[in-house]
C-alpha cells in the first residue's frame, strides 16, 4: 500500500470510530433519561396521566362521574354500609404528598363512593342508567381525615357491579382546606384466588362482567390505582392501597 493511501486510511478509521463512539453515547444518554422519566405501567400498557415527581408517582386522575355526592362534607363517617348487605369490606387508603417525596399527608379530606351489591348507587336511579330509584338515600359514601399517617379507614361491603365497568372504588382527595388534589379511582385484583372471583359478582354472577383491561377507565393502564385485596367471604376482606397525589 501507497504510503498515502496508507495514512488516509488511518484517518477515515479514526473519524468513524469517533461517530460510534458518540452515536452510543447519544443511545446511552437517551435510555438513562427513558428511565428516570417513565412512570408506572400495568399489563395492558402505560398507565395514562400518571406522572413522576423524581421520588414517586402521582395517580392517574380518572372521572368523577356519574355518580358522585352530592354533600361529601354531610357524611363524615367511617362505616358508610348505612344498612347495605354484601361482604364486610375495610378499605384502608393511604395518601402520600408525591411534592414532598412521598410522604404521608395528615389532614388531607378523602371521599369514597361505590356501589352496593346489585350494582346502585345511593343519591341517583329512577331513569335509564338505573332503574331503582335511590335518590333520598345515601348508603356507601362517606368522608375521612387522614391521621399522622396518611390513613383513613371505611368500614363498608365488597362493591358489586354493572355493566361496562369492573369492579371499583371512586376517591376524592382534597387537602386540609377543601381544595381539590384529585379524583381517581381504585381498581380490584384479578385472576385465580382473587377476592372479586370469590365475591363471584354476588346473585348477578360474572356473565357479561367487563375486566380491568376492557373497561373504558382502566383500560390504559391501572397499576397504580389497583389495590391488595386479601380476606374470605366468610371472615370479610380487607383493602389497601397507597395513594400519591401532589399537595
């Protein structure tokens, strides 16, 4: 070889291994800022409008309606059965404040609503979306403050369900002063030996059922809003979960 040709080549040599090395430089630094940015995500994919404050992530916030209550602050209480049957269900919900890396958020106001065995809610019915009417009751809704431990405890029953919606919980946090942090709701486990198979929908069964990853809330993903679920049909069950929102 030309002694030209010689050091030419040594040249083009030096500057493509100089574009490799930047090229994975730049595939290096692309996944570490994917993995520092990516926020939870469930089975059915990505969980939607969850965010990541660099410590935690915030729930997705979901619908409120079309059921909520109309005068939460009238039932501050923590057994909302008010004469519902079904499955004792504690419902232990614990808020963290996702801007303060994740703590636990004492006196923040938390809502739930669900609805009873056959799949009604309290406040609403007497038209087509559901037909017994409730209007003049108000069983299963209820308000806590959280303790020095983000907790607030319900004393309720196992919700039922209707149709095009699984099984699930509405919440409503607000902070000390009544301004909304956020609505969202808690989404049941599934599968062998859960809790919902043994509840088993009560008297309507589980024909026509809709399952987490086909309802029209958690389809996007709802890993971040589905809580433990441990117990019997007979001792009762109990439900936790964590719940990070940014106060």
């Amino acid at each position: 070889m030309e002694r030209k040709n010689f050091l030419k080549s040594l040249v083009i040599g030096a500057v493509s291994s100089s574009v490799l090395v930047e090229a994975c430089k730049k595939d290096a630094d692309t996944a570490t800022t994917t993995t520092t940015t990516t926020s939870g995500s469930s089975s059915s994919g990505s969980t939607s409008g969850s965010t990541d404050s660099g410590t935690c992530s915030v729930v997705p916030t979901e619908t409120e309606g079309p059921y909520p209550t109309h005068s939460p602050a009238s039932y501050v209480r923590s057994d909302i059965t008010d004469g519902r049957t079904g499955y004792t269900l504690t419902a232990k919900i614990t808020i963290n404040n996702s801007n303060n890396s994740c703590s636990a958020l004492s006196g923040a106001l938390v809502d739930i609503w669900h609805c009873d065995a056959e799949g009604n809610y309290s406040e609403y019915g007497g038209s087509g979306t559901q037909s017994t009417n409730y209007t003049s009751v108000h069983f299963l809704r209820g308000r806590q403050t959280t303790d020095s431990n983000g907790l607030v405890t319900f004393t309720s029953i196992f919700p039922g369900w209707y149709t095009g919606r699984a099984t699930h919980i509405h919440v409503h946090v607000y902070n000390s002063s009544g301004t909304s942090l956020k609505v969202t709701q808690i989404a049941f486990p599934e599968g062998t030996g859960s809790a919902l198979l043994a509840v088993s929908g009560y008297a309507k069964g589980m024909s026509g059922y809709t399952y987490n990853a086909s309802d029209n809330v958690f389809s996007d993903g709802y890993t971040l809003e589905t809580a433990a679920v441990t117990g019997s049909t007979t001792a009762g069950f109990v439900l936790t979960i964590g719940l990070s929102v940014p106060a």
